[in-house]
C-alpha cells in the first residue's frame, strides 16, 4: 500500500510539474497556489530526484523574478 501511495503522490507532482511547466511555456506567471505546491513536492516527496529538485528551485526562482518584474512594472 505503501509503493502504490508514493506512486500516485509522484503522479500527481508530475502533473503538477507539467501544469506548472506549460503555464510558464505560455508565458503566464506562475501564481501563489502553484509556489506552494512546489514547496509542498520539495518537503513531502522524498521520492524526488536531482532533476526534479533541481527544476522545483527553478520553479521557486522564477517566481522570485516575476514578482520583481511585475514591482518594477509599477514603478
């Protein structure tokens, strides 16, 4: 029960990711939901790997930015 419960939580990052992942491609800022929800995968899914966590800080630094861009933007 254990393997099948890691299994769906790492499906359900994946698609969290992906969503995650086209909103960026699109263009679209990511929101304060979807920044936590990377924190959440970073904290709760011990099953990630280098690439994942590596992409998850990506996620959080984009954030980052985007907040700075849409400050100076008011300015």
């Amino acid at each position: 029960m254990v393997e099948v419960k890691k299994t769906l939580l790492s499906l359900e990052n994946a698609v969290t990711i992906e969503r995650i992942g086209q909103k960026l491609s699109s263009g679209e800022s990511i929101d304060a939901s979807d920044y936590l929800e990377v924190v959440e995968i970073t904290i709760y899914d011990e099953g990630a790997t280098v690439t994942e966590d590596v992409l998850l800080k990506s996620l959080s630094k984009v954030r980052e930015l985007q907040e700075i861009v849409a400050r100076l933007k008011t300015d």
